[in-house]
C-alpha cells in the first residue's frame, strides 16, 4: 500500500489552513502565531493570493455603509404584529328554517358547515397580508444572483444600487447572499495566468517568416483604404449570413436545394404529361444547350479577331512568316532562352525549399 | 529602441515593417494571457502550448489586416478563442487533468491546481482534508460548457470589461452577461456541493 499523501493544506502541510488565513486577513491573528503566518506568506505565494482574496472580500464588506430604516419603521412593524393578533370575527350562523323537530339537527348540521364555509372564506379575506413590507420602500423585491453579481462587481446604476444598499441593510438573507458570491467572484480572480514552457517565443518565431508579413503589410497599406473598408464591410457582411447553428444550416440547405427541388419537378411535370416525352425533352434541351455555347463560342471568337489588334498581329505574323532565317533563328533561340529562365524560375520556387523571405529575383542570383 | 514602453499599437505597426523585436516584444506581452486562457479551455498543457502557438503564428501572419481602431489584445484573443472552440468542437474532448493545473510552473502551483480525488482508500474525512481551495476552482472550472468558461476566464483572468469579452467572442453583450452569471452559479453550486 502507497504511503498516503500529505495533505497539502493543514498543519502537517506546512502551510496554514484555511481558517487561519481567513483570520489573519480579519486582523483576527496576533503574537506568536501571526509572525508566523507572516513568515511562510514571504515564501509562499499561493498563501498570499488567497490571504489576498479574504482581504479583498473583507474590504467590499466593509465599504457597505450602515443605513438606517427608512420611514416609521417601528410602527410599520407593530402594526404588523397587531395584525397577527387581531381576533378573529365571530361566526355568524346562517338562518336556516326548521319545519320539524326530526329534521332540527340535521339543519342545524347543515347550518354549522355552511356557516364555517362561508365565514371561514370571510376571514380569509379579512386576515391581514404577512408579506413585510421590505425596509427601503414599497414593492422591493429579494435580490436575483445575476442583480448580486452585478452590485458586487459594481455594474449597477447609481440610484440602483442605493436601492439594494437599502435592501441589503434590512434583508440578512440577500447579505448573506452577497457574501457568498463576493467570495466566489474574490477566488476567481485569485486564480493565477499560467506560463508556457521556455523556449514557446522561439518556437513561434521559427514559424512566422517575418518578411513576408512585412510584404503583405505593406501591399495592404497601398491599397485604398475605401477598397479596404469595402472588402471588411462585404466579408462582414457575408459573415453575418453564415448560419452559426444547427437549424441555421439546415435551414440554408433547404433554401439552397429549393431551385433544384423545383426544377425537378418542373421536369417531373413535363416528362410525365402524355404529349411530351422524356426523350422529346432531352432533344429539347440539346439544341438549346447547343445553340447558346455556338452563341459564345462565335461572340469569343469575334472579339479577338474583329479588332484592330488582332489585325495587328495577323500582320506582324505573315510579315515574320516571310523574314529571313537569320532572323527566323534569333527570335527561336531567343523564345527557347526565355523558356529555359522560366522553368529554373518555377523550378526554384515551387519544388526547391527556399529560405525564409528570398524571392525570385533572389533565385536567380 | 525600447518596444516595452510602446502602445500595443505602435509596437504591431513596428513589425508590420518587419522588426523581428516587435513580434518577440507582442510574444512576451500575450504569450502567458493566451496560454492561460487556452491551457483552462482544453486542459492538457501540450496541446495548449500548440494551439498557443498556432494562435500567434496565425495571428502574425495575418497583422496587415489588423485594424488599430480595435484593441490588439481583443483581436489576438478572438483568433485563440475561435481556434481553441474549433479544435474543442473537433475534438469534443473531456478529459481532467490530474496531476494539476496544466502548465503550473513549480511545484507550489501545481499542487495550488492539483486535483484530489478520493481513490477507495481515503475516508471522506481525509478526501476533503487533503483538498486545497485552488484544486477546487480549477477542477469546478473545467467542469464548465466551454463558452462558459471562455467568458469567466476572459472577465477575472485576464480582466476584460464585459464589452471586451462580447467582442472577442463575437456574441452580443446580453450573451456574455448570460453566460457569465451562469458559469459563476455553476461554479458556486459546485464549489458548494464539495465542500458540503
């Protein structure tokens, strides 16, 4: 069996416990026992945040001023203890007729029950309210958790939180509250950053090629800053109609494969109407398939040779066609020389490992 | 030149220009922020030291399209929380660290962080004496829905005003607020509940 472990908070841990700490912070801790709490918090700094957060809890308890009760605050609470007390009305029998002497209890059976009914609904009525009315003004309700954050983290408005000071002066039960949640929100901002292992910078900085951010910072500050609010406002933009939940995705799918659900059944419709056959559509849709690409193909082809560069370069062509071959030679060794710089180009910057911010003209060298 | 007495600012507009001092300078100033809020999210201190990484070589590289209008710390959160969410989403893990806080740096920290748990051979007497108040806000924390837990991380951590917190993990303010309350009532009922 394992030797237990030693418990890391107590007295055979070497640091003090909870309670002590808690004390020390309260001033509560004096002599002997306080110099030595002193001493281990020098050397200890877990110690010494949470000594930190007691001390932090202790001075926003303490920053809640004393108030008084509002109003007549003993005669408000004596008139609800005369409430309490107040006798109950007397019952007030319902007059019930007998007719014979047989028949005299039942009805006075009868008369009894219907009597407690009837009066035991009037004094329901007529007893007074038991809700207190709470110090610091009609309606005030009990503090919510989220309106307790937000108070201790002093989120709420001026004339708010002189409500809930008010409240709080006469409400032990929403200060104990406060309390509480003062306590957690103290140790969670005890809770300590943590580091990463050394060497983390260096082994980022051996990732980021410190050049090439430079060259694409730079060619960003070059663009307009019009384009560069456009481009962020457009991706914004297309960013807000990416769906985020499920449902938002199934819903986009759906709206998506609407035109093609449709035009699937327009073709479903179509096929089976008895006049038109399948085959009748597909021949259909063939020559309009390719009546439109001939459309195109002709309309590209137009633009490139019904214009005057084109002309020019038809020009250029049969003029070189009949140069001599000297020159026939020059241009093919110099086209074959700029292939060749091309492809070591490529070569050296697609397939060879480069360092870290060399560039083509670099390559070269 | 002396980049620590720079705005966050100043020094990204230096290594926009390719001062290599800059970005070193902008590591030392966000590399603990970004670790801790990462290493408490996915809770394995090797993992986070990636993600942490990644989160700065992305966030790096992409400096030209930082706008100075907004805060740096803000924007570079934003990169590590959304890569963080999306490798938990991947990922779904949930997995505890044992043997304290991923990344405690010494012993007094990772026994700060560790979690006790009883293992059959303590007495309930002895499972809550040997448990220390920082296990227990770490193991409660780990026990949050993740943006739960980016929210109270980012609010008490690392201080950001609730505004912040709503920019960096780009949900409205009333979100972050929901969020927060939550994750501290989660945590008070857990914190209660163990040491009840």
């Amino acid at each position: 069996m394992p030797a237990p472990r030693p418990p890391s908070h107590g007295p055979t841990s070497g640091h003090p416990s909870g309670e002590r700490l808690e004390a020390f912070a309260a001033g509560e801790v004096h002599g002997a026992m306080a110099r030595e709490v002193e001493g281990h918090l020098a050397g200890c700094a877990r110690c010494r945040a949470e000594v930190e957060g007691w001390t932090l809890l202790f001075g926003d308890l303490a920053s809640l001023p004393e108030r008084g009760p509002s109003g007549d605050f003993v005669g408000r609470v004596m008139a609800e203890i005369e409430g309490l007390t107040q006798p109950e009305p007397a019952r007030r029998p319902l007059p019930v007729p007998t007719h014979a002497s047989g028949l005299k209890g039942l009805a006075d059976r009868v008369r009894d029950g219907a009597g407690d009914l009837l009066w035991g609904g009037v004094r329901a009525l007529r007893r007074p309210r038991a809700a207190p009315a709470a110090p610091g003004g009609a309606g005030t309700r009990h503090l919510t958790p989220a309106g307790i954050q937000d108070f201790i983290e002093g989120q709420l408005a001026a004339r708010t939180e002189v409500r809930v000071l008010d409240h709080l002066a006469g409400c032990p039960d929403c200060s104990n509250q406060v309390e509480g949640w003062s306590v957690v929100l103290a140790r969670l901002d005890a809770l300590p950053r943590l580091a990463p292992r050394p060497g983390f910078a260096d082994a980022v900085m051996a990732r980021v090629e410190v050049q090439a951010v430079a060259a694409v910072a730079a060619r960003q500050a070059r663009a307009p800053a019009w384009a560069a609010a456009l481009g962020s406002r457009v991706l914004a933009g297309a960013s807000r109609l990416v769906p985020v939940t499920r449902r938002g995705w199934v819903a986009a799918g759906t709206l998506m494969a609407m035109p093609t659900v449709g035009l699937l059944a327009l073709v479903a419709a179509v096929v089976t109407n008895p006049v038109v056959g399948f085959g009748d559509l597909v021949t259909f849709l063939g020559w309009r398939v390719t009546d439109a690409l001939g459309g195109l193909a002709a309309g590209t082809l137009a633009l490139f040779t019904e214009t005057r560069l084109a002309a020019a370069l038809w020009q250029a062509l049969f003029a070189f066609v009949q140069a001599s071959p000297l020159a026939l030679s020059l241009f093919f060794l110099l086209t074959m020389g700029t292939v060749a710089a091309a492809a070591v180009v490529v070569y050296r910057n697609l397939y060879r490992p480069h360092e870290a911010g060399e560039t083509h003209v670099q390559a070269l060298s | 030149m002396d980049y620590a007495s720079l705005d966050d600012r100043e020094v990204v507009a230096l290594a926009c220009k390719g001062r290599e001092a800059a970005f070193r300078e902008l590591l030392s100033r966000y590399e603990r922020p970004v670790f801790s809020l990462v290493v408490r999210m996915v809770r394995d201190a090797t993992l986070a030291e990636d993600l942490a990484q990644e989160a700065f070589i992305k966030a790096f590289h992409a400096l030209g399209s930082y706008d100075p209008r907004f805060r740096f710390s803000s924007w570079l959160f934003k990169i590590a929380n959304n890569l963080t969410i999306d490798h938990l989403r991947k990922k779904q893990l949930d997995t505890v660290s044992m043997h304290g806080a991923p990344g405690a740096q010494g012993e007094e920290e990772e026994a700060r962080s560790r979690i006790v748990l009883a293992d059959g051979r303590e007495t309930p007497e002895e499972y809550t004496a040997n448990r220390e108040l920082g296990g227990r806000i770490e193991a409660a924390i780990s026990r949050l829905r993740p943006e739960y837990r980016t929210a109270i991380l980012l609010r008490h951590v690392e201080g950001h005003s609730y505004e912040e917190v709503a920019e960096i993990m780009e949900v409205p303010l009333g979100t972050v607020k929901t969020y927060i309350h939550r994750g501290r009532h989660e945590l008070k009922d857990l914190l209660a509940g163990v040491a009840a």
